[in-house]
C-alpha cells in the first residue's frame, strides 16, 4: 500500500544495522564463539555455521571501510576457508583434522590483528560505512519513537555525516538524526544488545504512568516515570533516544571530587585500609569495613552538586522534590519488574528539573538476584549519597509518601499491570531461558542437569581453548577467544547470553516452561502483597520493609564493587 515508505523502511534498518557491527567487530565476536564451538565441543559443523555467513559477506564488500578491511585480512580468511572447504570436501570417515588446525593458524591470526585495531576512532564518516543512508533526503519516515497518531509528525529531513564511537566495551555510536521541524535529534545506535527487553520495560513504565495519572493523589504530585524512546532493529541492534541535559551518577561525583582535589574512589580506599584482604573477609567482617567507610567519610557529593547546580534556593527546592519523588516512583517500579545492575552510571540525573531516569533496563525480573556471584540482594538502590540530596526527614518524608502512594495504584491495578507482564515473560522474543531453575526456587532435574551440562561446558571451552597456544606469538594463545569479555567478572548468568546455546535454549522457553510460572508468581506476590511472606502485607507494611532491605548494610556490604554500594 506505501511501497516508498516500506521501500525507505527497509533501507534506514538495513544501513543502521550495518553501522552497528563492522567487519572487525563482527569477525571478532564470531571467531570467539567459533573457536568456543570447536575447542570445547569439538563441533566443527556448528563451527562454520557461524563462519560460513561472515565468509560470504566478505566476499561481496559494499562500502569503502568494508572494501579496506577485505584488502587487510581477506586473503587469510579466504584460504582458512579453503581449507574448511577440503575438510568437508571428504566423507566423515576421513576428514583430515590438521585441515582445520591449519585454518585456525590463520583465523588466529585474523583475530590478533583485528585486535590490535583497538581502540578504535572516536568517529566514523557514513561515506565511508553507509553512504546510501548518507544520500536520503525529507523522508516519509517518522524521527524514530516520535511517531504521535494525534498530533503532526516530525519526519526524517537528514542524517549527520558523522558518528562518534563511545569507548566503552560494545563501543555504541552517537548519531543526530535532523527532523523537518528543523530540530536535530540525538540517539544512541547500540550493537551486540537485545533492546527489546528495553523497550518492553518501556511499554510498562506508559502503563505506569496512564495509571498514575488517573489517581488524584499521584497525579496532584505529577508522579511519572521518565521514559525515552527505544526502536530495536533486529534481535542484537537498535536505536535509543538520547534524554537531554542529564548526567549519570558516577560522572557527577567523579567532576564534583575532582574539582574539589578529591579522590573518587575515597570510600574504596577508607574500606581497603580498614581491610586490605577484602575479598577474604566474612559478611560480618564486609559489614563492619563497609560501615567504617561510611562512617570516616561525608557523602553528600551529590547533595552537593545539586546545591552548586541550582541557580538559587528556589529552583534547588523544586529540583530537590522532583528528584525525591522521581527516585521513589522508579524504585518501586522498578522492583516490581525485578530491575537490577542499577550501579551510578545506569541512573541520571536531569539538570534541569533534577528527576531521576533509569537506563540499560535489560536485568529485569531478578536476573541480578539470582547471580551465582555477587547476587544484588537489595529490591532497588537507595544507598547513602542517594538518601543525602533528600530534605531534612531523609526517607521518612517525600520518599516514603510517594512509594506508598505508587505502590497503592500498583497494586490497585494488579489486573492491568499483570496482563503487560505475563505477556512480557511468556514473549519467545526474550530471552529469559538463561535462568536456571534453582535460581526460581523450583525443583525440575531435567532443566538443572541441562544448565549443568551447559555449564561444564563452558568450563571444558575454556580449558581446551587454553591449552592450544600459537607459537612465535609473544606467548598468547587460544584462551584470548573464549576468555575475552568485559570488567565485570563472571556473575553466573550472562544477559548476552552464546550463539552456540541460545538456540538450543531458546526453544525451551514456553508459557508452560516453570521459570516463566515462577517468575509470574513472583510479580503477583509483590502486587498483593505476599511477596516478604504468605501473610498479605499493607501498603505501608510492605514499603518500610523494600525501604529496610535496600538501606541494610548486610545487604550492601556484600555486593559486587563495580555497584559502588557505598556511594
């Protein structure tokens, strides 16, 4: 029926989507996945699967980077493949493995160098990655999440040139989109990330707060989640809206220390004295370092910089409510989806009006908390710089009126929030299935010996993977493939979750599957009340006991240091 807008649809997705991953990042992933699959499971048919489509995208390069990449590495890969292709050529009885050693010399090879390209530009030209989606001008498609059936639409007019790459460890771009209004919109293009948990979450928080808004009491204090907008573009990519003029938690108390000659690491290291062995401590000797810290330091950096950022005491007052109320609307939301991984850098603080917004909403239904290592064991964060900024009565005040006022509609509107959530936890879109079943309380040996399974696995992966080592290679060897992650240490259960299972689990996820019955048992019992006990709790019974678990210091003592419980 809209041949062009379908037509522009497909061509916007397709070019973001090739932004996302380039050639090397796309070989790098691979390769280690591969090298998991034939080093731990010696399975060298699930092995090409995962090379043979990066194989026959190299052949056919289509922009300038792709082409630059094809003239580094595409003579190694062409005769690892080669040799792949001889492997196969013979009858299973008499393949030759040396053929697939051989290929894995030069797949190795491939991956130190792509290694070496790291870190990469800090921008990149979509001349050079996506010159089609450079060339589309005043477009019948809607600036992404601005799409409003009852108002007038802002259309794409252009894209920026230019694309700056962020650092960090999946290394998202930062791309402008100009609308026909004349504005210019920022988003974030994000690879290597199943957004659409996001944007579920997203959907939750709307419902949230249509109900907010039909109560007098929450919307006499315009109670309301802040949202922004979330547009996945295929199961491992896609776009978030940028929220404007905020600051995450860790950047403000990183400039307010540094600008005061600070360290920004005070209360680690007031710990650390008290404790140098910490990580062979008990829970009683955590809880009594965490609270020497705490007490030998101040912790109002950003009760502090809210002060200094308020042009006067009036605007620092109103900043000072929306934030109290803002926090404790998204705790309470947040802890009935079971939002986890909320350390300083996922919570921002909006310069201007001082609300709280919450990002990388994918740990949801407890996920953190049923962590092999380091289990969050708090329903949501309220550490002490986050109770500083409030007013004089601290979480006796604004904060503890807000939550019962949001956790009485919640639960008021159990039917309607439940609806959204056991079609949340029953998508075969999402990817829940890593859960073990132990971790929800539940006893089916089937799925334990699986995840069990899975698990030695893994352990055999990286053991054979560490065992084959490159020689005249400065002493590296294959562990690099199977070893190679993030900061964070392994927690037992991965969001990201491996090609190699993901399939296998994947199918396992039905709405008859236990996990997903434990876990809507478990959102029930937080909306009646049941969830401290069998005994229904009030309102009021059951905030001070949320607000009694996430102030606790045995609770925060003993979670992961990258949460920095003691900011």
């Amino acid at each position: 029926m809209y041949p062009e807008l379908v037509e522009q649809t497909e061509l916007v997705s397709r070019e973001l989507i090739r932004i996302t991953l380039l050639f090397p990042e796309m070989w790098q992933e691979a390769l280690r996945n591969a090298s998991l699959c034939y080093y731990g499971h010696k399975d060298v048919v699930e092995m090409m699967k995962i090379l043979r489509p990066l194989h026959k995208r190299v052949r056919n390069p289509e922009t300038l980077r792709e082409y630059h990449f094809v003239q580094m590495f595409g003579s190694d890969l062409a005769a690892a493949e080669e040799h792949m292709n001889q492997y196969f050529s013979a009858d299973s009885a008499h393949r030759n493995e040396a053929l697939v050693q051989q290929a894995w010399e030069l797949y190795y090879v491939v991956f130190r160098r792509i290694e070496k390209m790291f870190p990469r530009p800090t921008s990149l030209a979509l001349k050079d990655t996506a010159p089609t989606i450079l060339q589309c001008r005043d477009m019948e498609l809607v600036v992404p999440g601005m799409y409003n059936p009852d108002a007038e639409n802002v259309y794409i007019a252009s894209f920026d040139p230019n694309l700056y790459v962020y650092p960090s460890k999946q290394h998202p771009r930062r791309m402008y989109i100009y609308g026909s209004n004349g504005n210019q919109y920022t988003f974030l293009l994000k690879g290597r990330e199943d957004l659409r948990q996001d944007e579920r979450s997203m959907q939750l928080f709307g419902l949230i707060n249509s109900l907010l808004s039909k109560d007098s009491e929450t919307a006499r204090r315009s109670l309301t989640i802040e949202r922004f907008p979330v547009v996945p573009l295929s199961s491992n990519s896609g776009l978030i809206g940028f929220y404007s003029n905020c600051e995450n938690i860790n950047n403000i108390v990183r400039y307010y220390r540094e600008s005061h000659n600070q360290p920004v690491n005070l209360e680690q290291r007031m710990a650390l004295q008290f404790s140098p062995n910490w990580d062979t401590l008990s829970v009683m000797q955590k809880v009594e370092s965490f609270e020497y810290a705490l007490s030998n330091t101040p912790g109002n950096d950003l009760q502090r910089a809210m002060w200094y950022k308020s042009p006067n005491a009036e605007v620092w007052l109103e900043r000072r409510t929306d934030y109290t109320r803002s926090l404790a609307v998204m705790s309470i939301a947040g802890y009935i989806l079971g939002l986890g991984d909320r350390h300083p850098s996922n919570i921002l603080i909006h310069e201007r009006t001082g609300k709280v917004v919450h990002i990388d909403l994918g740990d949801c239904f407890e996920l953190a908390a049923h962590r092999d290592k380091y289990p969050e064991k708090v329903p949501f964060r309220l550490t002490r710089m986050l109770i500083m900024p409030m007013e004089v009565s601290s979480i006796e005040g604004i904060f503890k009126h807000t939550a019962n006022h949001t956790m009485r509609v919640l639960r008021a509107n159990r039917e309607s929030l439940m609806a959204v959530l056991e079609a949340f936890v029953y998508d075969p879109l999402v990817s829940w299935s890593y859960l073990n079943d132990t971790e929800m309380g539940i006893d089916t040996s089937q799925d334990t010996a699986k995840v069990t399974s899975n698990t030695s696995r893994n352990a055999q992966a990286s053991e054979h993977a560490a065992r084959w080592s490159m020689g005249g290679n400065g002493g590296a060897n294959m562990s690099d493939f199977a070893s190679m992650g993030g900061s964070k240490p392994d927690m037992g259960v991965s969001k990201a979750g491996n090609g190699y299972y993901e399939n296998a689990e994947g199918k396992a996820w039905q709405t008859g599957n236990p996990k997903a019955r434990a876990i809507v048992k478990r959102i029930h019992d937080k909306l009646v009340g049941t969830d401290f006990s069998n005994e229904q709790l009030t309102v009021s019974e059951q905030i001070e006991k949320l607000i009694q678990q996430a102030t606790s210091s045995e609770n925060l003592a003993v979670l992961y240091v990258g949460w920095v419980p003691l900011w």
